[in-house]
C-alpha cells in the first residue's frame, strides 16, 4: 500500500541529503523513481544537500500538475513507483492534494521534504497541507542546533545583518558559509524558540560578548521579559557558528 509521508525539520536538518538517501535506497532495490523539488539553492532541475550530494531534478513550477504529469509518464510507459518532492513547503496546496490522489489512485510512494514554518514561525501552504493529508508526518531526528546549543525550531531570516519578521513568505536565500567574509543579502539561521523571540541571532550574540559592559541584548527588540540567568548560559561563549547539516 503506497503512501504519502511527510519528513519535516527545519533548514539545515538534513532534509535533502535524507532526500537524496531515500532516493538511493529504493533505487538500490530496483525501484524507480522520480525527483522533484522548488527553489533549490543550487538552482533549477539539481536536488543538492549541504553535504556536497547532488543529483538532477524535476523542478516544480507552480502550474504543474502532479497528477496530470503522473498520468502522462505511466500512459507512456514509465515505470514509477515513487516520488522524492524536496522544498515540498513552497508546493501549492493543490499540489498536495495531487499527490495525496497520486498514492490513492497509482498506488505511488510520494516522500515529501520540507520546512513547517516560515521566518514568521507561520506555517507554508505546502506544509500545511501535508501535515493535513500525509499517512505520516516524521520529524527528522537530526537536529539543527542554534548557536546557544539548544535544539533549533524556528528559521529566522536576516537582511543585511538584521533579522526581520515582515516581509514576503518565499525569499530564497542559504545560510551563510561559517567564517565567510561576504554576507549574502537574504540569509537564514536557525535559532531556538527562546532566541528567536530575543531576536538574538549569532551575530547579535558576539557583538553583544565583543561589548561586555552593554545588555547582552536590545531591550527595544526584546518583547518577552527575561528569566534569570541560566547558569550554563551565562558562562558559555556564543558560539561563531552557521550549523549546516
Ligand atoms: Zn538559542
């Protein structure tokens, strides 16, 4: 019985390099199978991960038709029994349920990869979706950690250096290459729940250790009151860090 699972995470979780590890596993015993993803970092039609993996893709516009394209590819003759859809949050929500009809009706594995929530900690249309139809929803155990070492759950988005909470849902950018000097215009970093309502990012964090005599952050920025000091936390150095996967 074929099935629609969702593998959701945050950015730098591993999503693509599981992505590209399921694809290898169904391929090794003989299966055959279709990848898609949206928006890949390495450009259109290529399915990379962090690790250096890549492997050519479909891209997903926004008028393609799963079903339809399904359809089309077994009318003429391919052999599929699954798909691999990376980036799956910037899916439509019609996407979904094309390919919830897909797994129904063709009896095709969809394992789909993606984001739940967006830099405003709102959930994308393509996630919400899956988490609404998929038979499972699995969340991917290897976790990206913020620059405090807590588990991180939020992606935040930084411009400029600043990070921000407005502005439109779907802006591509990466995280930025630990120890590089030039700083993308629109990048992600990954914080836990606390340091994202902090606004607190790695960056903020060592100008705040550079000045030990100022607050270790904006009060005007900082809408939650602070708790005391964790003790861990108030020896630990920030760490200069842009986890990848
Ligand atoms: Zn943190």
């Amino acid at each position: 019985m074929a099935e629609l699972v969702f593998f959701s995470g945050t950015m730098d979780c591993g999503k693509s390099t599981l992505a590209l590890q399921m694809d290898h596993n169904h391929a090794a015993r003989g299966r055959v199978g279709l990848i898609y993803t949206k928006l890949d970092r390495a450009g259109a039609n290529v399915l990379s991960s962090r690790l250096g993996l890549s492997r050519g893709s479909l891209e997903v516009g926004d008028d393609l038709d799963f079903w339809e394209s399904t359809v089309s590819r077994a009318t003429a003759g391919a052999r599929i029994d699954y798909l691999v859809c990376d980036e799956a949050q910037f899916y439509t929500a019609a996407q979904v349920d094309q390919l919830a009809r897909v797994v129904d009706e063709m009896d095709v594995d969809v394992f789909a990869f993606g984001i739940t929530t967006d830099f405003r900690t709102e959930l994308f249309p393509g996630s919400k979706r899956l988490i609404e139809l998929a038979d499972r929803v699995s969340v991917l155990q290897v976790e990206a950690l913020c620059w405090c070492g807590r588990r991180a759950t939020t992606n935040a988005r930084v411009v400029d250096g600043q990070m921000v909470v407005e502005g439109e849902q779907v802006v591509v950018g990466d995280t930025a290459p630990a120890g590089s000097e030039v700083v993308p215009e629109v990048e992600y970093e990954v914080l836990c729940r606390r340091h994202y309502m902090r606004r607190m990012t790695s960056h903020a964090a060592r100008a705040a250790s550079i000045s030990p005599e100022v607050l270790p952050f904006d009060l005007d920025v900082c809408a939650v009151p602070s708790p005391p000091a964790h003790p861990s936390e108030s020896t630990r150095p920030p760490l200069p860090i842009t986890q990848a996967d």
